[in-house]
C-alpha cells in the first residue's frame, strides 16, 4: 500500500513538472483561410465558378462571409496572382470575370466594392474605359489579357470573391 502511494506522489510530481515545462499555447489557424480559399499575404481568394450580374456576385461573396466581398485588385502582384488563381480554377471555360471596381456611384469615379475604396492601381485594356453607350459601370478582366474593361453591370460573368485571413486564438 505504502509503495503505490510512493508511485502516486512520484507520478503527481512528474506531471506537474510536465504542465510547468509545456510551452505557452501559440495562435491557432494563424495562416491557414477556410476551405476552398486560397491565401496571399493575409488575404484569402476562391473562385466562383458561376455566371452572375455583377451585384449577384457581390451578394454572393457576402453570403458565404460577412467580411467577403468581390476581389480589389491593388496591385500589380495582387492582380497577377489573381488572374493566374482564375485561370487555374476557371480551366479556360470563361472569357471575362468581375472585380469589385465599379463607377455605379458617380460616373468616372471608380471604387473597389465593400471596401469602398479608390482605384490606385490599373490595369485598363486599350481605348478603355469607354462608357460605352453610356451604360457601362462594372469592371470586367479579359481572360486571354488580364487586362481590364467597363462592361453593362448586368452582363454574367464568374468571379473571384476575397476575404481577410481569419484569425483566431
Ligand atoms: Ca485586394
Ligand atoms: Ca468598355
């Protein structure tokens, strides 16, 4: 009886030096976006494989996360990375596909959707924009280009949705 009582103090004593020595606990999916995302930087990117109007894909974005909406491209290296992710994923299906850049609010004045703020990077194809028929607010990227053209809001197009990197602890 004494010896087991011996092994049980022994045991304590070893656990407890166990508990003291263990590392503190490090952040939890730091690094890591949600299924189907892909990430770059702390942003995290998913292509949408359907044909919607251009304020159905930003609802649909915003339906699969508050804080997601139609892609910003920022950057020349964002942009880049974009198109390369939409032709992955889009497998040569589609000709065009939407950003969240629109001038819907006042004409010329363009602005990334959600984010609600200005274009300071550009990518625009030859002679664009152009307001064609003085009907064209929603920003479209040619596929075969990367480069970028004003397109009626109502036209279809697939897209890709982006979203901060969650963060949890
Ligand atoms: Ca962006
Ligand atoms: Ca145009």
């Amino acid at each position: 009886m004494g010896r087991w009582l011996l092994v049980l103090i022994l045991c304590s004593a070893v656990s407890l030096s166990l508990i003291e020595a263990a590392p503190p606990r490090k952040p939890l999916n730091r690094y890591c976006c949600p299924h189907f995302w892909t990430l770059r930087g702390n942003r995290c990117y998913r292509f949408i494989g359907k044909t919607l109007d251009w304020h159905g894909a930003q609802s649909y974005c915003n339906g699969l996360d508050h804080k997601a909406n139609l892609v910003s491209l920022n950057t020349e290296g964002e942009a880049e990375f974009v198109h390369h992710l939409f032709k992955e994923k889009g497998g040569g299906l589609y000709t065009h596909y939407w950003t969240g850049l629109s001038d819907i609010d006042s004409e010329g004045n363009y602005k990334w959707v959600g984010i609600n703020k200005p274009m300071t990077y550009s990518n625009w194809n030859t002679r664009q924009p152009d307001n064609a028929g003085h009907n064209e607010d929603c920003i479209e990227v040619v596929t075969h280009s990367g480069y970028w053209n004003d397109i009626h809001c109502t036209d279809r197009q697939p897209f890709i949705c982006e979203r901060p990197q969650p963060v949890s602890y």
